[in-house]
C-alpha cells in the first residue's frame, strides 16, 4: 500500500523510534514562525477542519501495523498544525482502541488549548509536546507570526489549564533565538508560566536545519546552558544538537548514588534534586548503569533509577 499520511520510521532525538503521522494540508497553520523547518506557512488560518479524514489515516495505520513493527511512538504532527485538523480526536481514540500497544504522541504549537473541544480532542494522547515561543506580545508577533486572532494571554492560559487537566507526560518545547526571545524579562516571563505549567519537562531548542527566515540564528550551547541553570529548579533538558553535556562533579555523582541506594526517582526528580540538566543526569546515569551501580524500571510509563547496594 501506498502511503499518503505516514513518514517514517524515524529516529527521533525526543520520541525514539517514532513513526509520523502527517494529519494537515502542508502548510496549513495558525503562525509562520521564523524558524520552521517545514517553510513559510502558505495557507494562515483559525478554521478547524477535516483537511485530512480520521478514515483515511485509519487505512493507511491499520496496514502499516499490521506486521507490529517496534515503535516507541505514533507521533501526529507533519507539515502544519495538527490541532487544526477537527478529526484529530478520531484519529487517536482510533490507535487506542485497535492497537493499544503502541503509545501516541502529539507535535503541536499549543495555540488552541484555550478551545475545550481541542483539549478533550488530544487527551488520549500519551504524550503531548506542545510549543511556547514567547510570552510577551512582543516576542510572540517576533517569533510566531501568529494568525490576528490569536492572542497570547490566551494562548497561554490554555496551555496551562491544559497542563492541569491532562494526566499525561508533558514535554514544552522553548525555542531559542537570540536577541528575540532571550532577553532578561523575556526570560523571567518563561519560568514564571513554565512554574505554573508545571510540564514533565522543559524542553530547550535553537536553531538546527534551515529556517523559514535566513538571518534566524543559532543560540550557543552556553547561552542555552545559562539558560537551562535560570529555570532551574523546573525539569530542563536541551535538545538542541549544538548542545554538549558538561562533566558532573565526582561528588555530585558520588551523592547521586546515595540518593539512589535509598529510593528510587524519576530523571527529572534527580536534575531538580542536584540542580543538574536532564542531559548532564542523562549521560551520568547510563554511565552507572553500565557499570551496574544503578537498574532502571518503568512504572505508569514513568522510567525510575534505583541504586543496587
């Protein structure tokens, strides 16, 4: 079968081995942000529509899974908005009841989370990355280049009543351009909604491949480890690949283990207990776990580090 709406498998930096669903019309969205990879954003809108059917999509997922290929996830994201796609629900409800073995993901820029339809919509989902630019006006006009009707105070006023109803792991993407959405008050205005948001994990991000805007540049490894440090003590991990992982202090590891002998926790309980990045606590406990010191278990899709005495 030929297929129309899946891409993939990919290795994805975030997903694992992850298999695309692409649910919209390329390229329909909400915003023509600077730095999309996918291009300027061609057709704007706020219509919320079957641009591709929940029938469609169900065809193409129930051949392709029909062999039980390994997948970490099915991820629904693709050319453009995915929440614009008023089928989106369907799609979904659809994987969870007919292949209940595989986990979904959903890729969004989070604009619509003020609607209740879109949040009841997206639910299932057992993971959801929504996106969160900026919070000032400023910024979000800079950055997004957002339909009219968007504003930002509800944009983000949906994101974060979505955050306290959803049950699901939570990963907010921030991405990072210099000298447009990395000032002082800018940064303040991150944590400050990133602490009520209370996501699973902050997610910091710049510039990789092409943008939509030539002279969009790139944030440093430092610049997003300066940054990573001001949020703490939320979860921040930094996907960027530019970004390189910092040696952690033999004490630090050393107390780490302790911690470990003692309960078991979460990566982003340990980042926030040691005041560390999920990358510097990432590549610290694959190290203990090759050497045995620490197992790992998976509990309510939550992966926790145990230390063997």
């Amino acid at each position: 079968m030929r297929y129309s709406h899946l891409f993939g498998p990919v290795t994805s930096r975030r997903l694992g081995i992850s298999l695309g669903v692409d649910c919209i019309i390329a390229k329909t969205c909400n915003l023509d942000c600077i730095y999309c990879e996918c291009g300027a954003t061609t057709n704007r809108t706020m219509e919320r529509l079957p641009y591709v059917t929940a029938a469609a999509v169900a065809r193409e997922l129930t051949d392709y899974l029909k062999s039980k290929p390994l997948l970490d996830y099915i991820t629904f994201g693709g050319s453009g908005e995915p929440t614009l796609n008023s089928e989106l629900g369907d799609m979904v409800r659809m994987v969870k009841r007919d292949f209940p073995e595989y986990k979904t993901a959903l890729l969004t820029n989070g604009t619509l989370l003020y609607m209740p339809e879109v949040r009841e919509a997206i639910m299932p989902f057992d993971c959801v990355l929504p996106s969160l630019d900026a919070i000032s006006e400023r910024a979000f006009f800079a950055v997004n280049r957002p339909d009219p009707s968007l504003d930002v105070g509800r944009m983000v006023s949906g994101l974060e009543l979505f955050s306290h109803e959803y049950t699901g792991v939570l990963l907010v993407e921030v991405f990072i351009i210099p000298g447009v959405n990395d000032s002082a008050d800018e940064l303040r205005l991150f944590k400050q909604t990133l602490e009520r948001i209370r996501p699973t994990r902050v997610q910091l991000n710049s510039l990789d491949r092409p943008g939509t805007e030539d002279d969009v540049q790139a944030a440093s490894w430092q610049q997003l480890r300066t940054i990573a440090a001001y949020l703490s003590p939320l979860p921040v991990e930094i996907i960027s690949r530019s970004a390189s992982v910092a040696p952690m202090a033999t004490e630090t590891q050393t107390a780490l283990l302790s911690t470990l002998q003692r309960r078991p926790l979460t990566i982003e309980e340990i980042a926030q207990a040691i005041g560390q990045t999920i990358n510097d606590c990432a590549a610290v406990l694959k190290q203990l776990e090759s050497k045995k010191k620490i197992i790992s278990s998976v509990v309510n899709n939550r992966t926790f580090y145990k230390g063997i005495a």
